[in-house]
C-alpha cells in the first residue's frame, strides 16, 4: 500500500485521513418511531394497501447495517407481508407505488425498493411477502432485470452478516468511493463483495486503508469475474443483479481510481 494523503492532509496516516472522511459522512438514520413518518406509515398499514396483510414493518438496509451516508436515505424501512396475500409481488409493489403516490408523496422505484421524498427525508421502502411457515425469510420483486422478477432472500440475516463482518468501515469507505465516482453500484453487491474479497485479511482501523485499497485493486482487476452469492440464499446470485454493460463502469472507475496518486482524490 503506497498511496499517501495528499498534500493537504500530509500530517495524516491513510487510515486516519479515511476515519476522519467516514466521520464526516456517514449518517444516523431516523428511528421509526419518528415523528415525522408518523403519517407515513399509517398510509401503509391501512386499508385497501396494508390493514390485517401487513405482518410487520421494520429498519432495514443500510439504515439497520450502519452503513448509511449523509445525502443519501434518512431511513429504510421492511415491510412484511403475509404469506396468505394472494397479490403477486409485482402487484404489491406497483400497488404500493400508486397508493402512496394517492397521498400525494413523490415515488420514485429502483432495484427492490420505492424512494419517497416526504418531510425533506428520502426514505427507501422495500415490500415483501413472507414465505409459508417462515419467521424471516421473503420474496421480493425485482425491477432491475427482465429475466428474474423475484428473488428469495432473508433480510435480517443480512443485517447481521454486515454488522458481524467487522468490514462497516470498509464498507462506508466504499461507498463514500461510490458516490464520488458517481456509479450505480447496489449497495447490497457492495457489501457483500467487499466482505468476501476482504475473507482473511486483517481487521481493524490500523488496515482500513490497506483494505480499501484491496478492494479497488480486485474491483478494477476481477470485478466482472467475480460471482457474488447471497448469504441467505447461495441461488439468488447478487453479481447478476447487473449486466455487463452495467458492471464496466464500475471496474473503469476502479482502473482510475488505482492510478491515481493520493487518497484524497480517491474518497474525499
């Protein structure tokens, strides 16, 4: 690992340059109990969308991981449907779509999810219908791909595969990277790839660079190469959320990230 600072940051170590750069953007998502989605989640529980279908609604996504950056979601919610509902989950999800757009709220979709901006807050709604006789596991609708409209996975086993890989801060590293090169990289794909190219290296804040750098390394060598697997689910394949012609600009934004001199013009 040779890369430095940066001239304008010369008196800090590259790992407590990238320390001081996650400090500075990484968020506290909103609770639940919030005031402010108070309204919000009684449009969802009630009827005709929700009423005595919804199971549960819960903190999920980066929110729950403690991944979450500044500017990007306030909040990430689960919502958790029962098995019985005889709704397909692409009507639960484009239903979900028009019954919050009814109320006035700006709905934007994306891969699992709806983006809502309400109350100044982006928050992320992910719908999932419950498996027969299962606690945590759920089909959820895809959008990303024409070829898979659903996949099966365990959202709470995620949450805590992230928080006990002891790669949060990597993790935020990275998506911090993301941002600033302006890529689409989905999150999920992001953690899951940096926690299994990172198996067996050391943790730590006394490696976070050398770890970050490692990762870029193997994204701008190997990134479309690499199969990603669902923890949950080693069927659902996360590196085919994207197609080729998707994953290229991310590796490019690698190749140049690794090129460059300095950390801070890498993650900023």
């Amino acid at each position: 690992m040779d890369k430095y600072v940066g001239p304008r940051d010369k008196y800090k170590s590259p790992n407590q340059y990238l320390i001081d750069v996650i400090n500075a953007n990484k968020s506290v998502p909103i609770g639940i109990r919030d005031y402010r989605i108070k309204k919000l989640l009684e449009y969802i529980t009630e009827w005709p969308w929700g009423g005595k279908d919804i199971a549960e609604i819960f903190v999920s996504g980066s929110s729950a991981k403690g991944t979450s950056l500044i500017g990007s979601s306030d909040l990430d919610l689960f919502v958790s449907i029962r098995a019985g509902n005889t709704r397909t989950l692409k009507e639960l999800f484009h239903s979900l779509k028009a019954h919050l757009e009814s109320k006035g709220i700006k709905v934007r979709p994306q891969n699992v999810s709806l983006r809502i901006f309400y109350y100044n807050l982006k928050i992320d709604i992910v719908p999932g219908k419950k498996l027969p006789n299962q606690v945590n596991w759920h089909f959820l609708h895809t959008n990303r791909r024409d070829d898979q409209d659903r996949i099966q996975t365990n959202v709470v086993n995620h949450i805590n595969y992230v928080i006990n890989s002891n790669r949060v801060n990597e993790i935020i590293a990275l998506k911090i990277w993301r941002e600033r090169c302006k890529i689409d990289f989905p999150s999920m794909y992001l953690e899951m790839y940096t926690i299994k190219v990172l198996s067996g290296k050391w943790t730590g804040k006394s490696y976070l660079a050398s770890n970050v750098h490692y990762v870029i390394e193997h994204i701008a060598k190997y990134f479309k190469s690499t199969a990603i697997y669902d923890p949950s689910n080693k069927t659902n394949i996360i590196s085919n959320s994207l197609w080729e012609y998707e994953k290229k600009p991310i590796q490019l934004a690698a190749e140049r990230s690794v090129k460059k001199e300095f950390w801070n013009e890498i993650i900023y």
